[in-house]
C-alpha cells in the first residue's frame, strides 16, 4: 500500500521535473505513462518478492529454535 501511494504521489512530480530537465536538450524522447507504470509494476513485484522470502524464512523456522534463543 506504501509502495503505491508513494508511486501515485512521485509520478506527477517526476513527470514534471523531468520534462523540465529534458527541455533543453536537442535529441531527447518522449516521456509516457507506460515507462512509470512499469516502473510501478516492477517496484510491487520486488517487494512481493522480499516479503514472500522473508515470511517463508520465518514460516519454515523451527519454534524451538526460537524458544530457545530467548
């Protein structure tokens, strides 16, 4: 949810200051929505990826190991 919020806050910015930037320079290419959504996209799917690893790490740990260390 962070992930998103935080996307759908930094696209407007970003869009603007980058076209700001770019404005000036002679061979430059066009911004689209298509490369933030993917952006966007990527960015969700590493953090799946991170949560899913940690939370198996976790899952598969025996308790009394846990017990144990405390």
């Amino acid at each position: 949810m962070v992930i998103i919020v935080g996307g759908v806050l930094s696209i407007p910015f970003t869009y603007w200051l980058m076209n700001d930037w770019r404005k000036d320079f002679t061979y430059r290419i066009d911004l689209s929505i298509d490369l933030f959504v993917l952006r966007g996209i990527i960015s969700i799917f590493i953090v799946l990826i991170t949560i899913t690893y940690h939370a198996l790490k976790v899952f598969i740990r025996d308790p009394v190991d846990m017990i144990g260390s405390e």
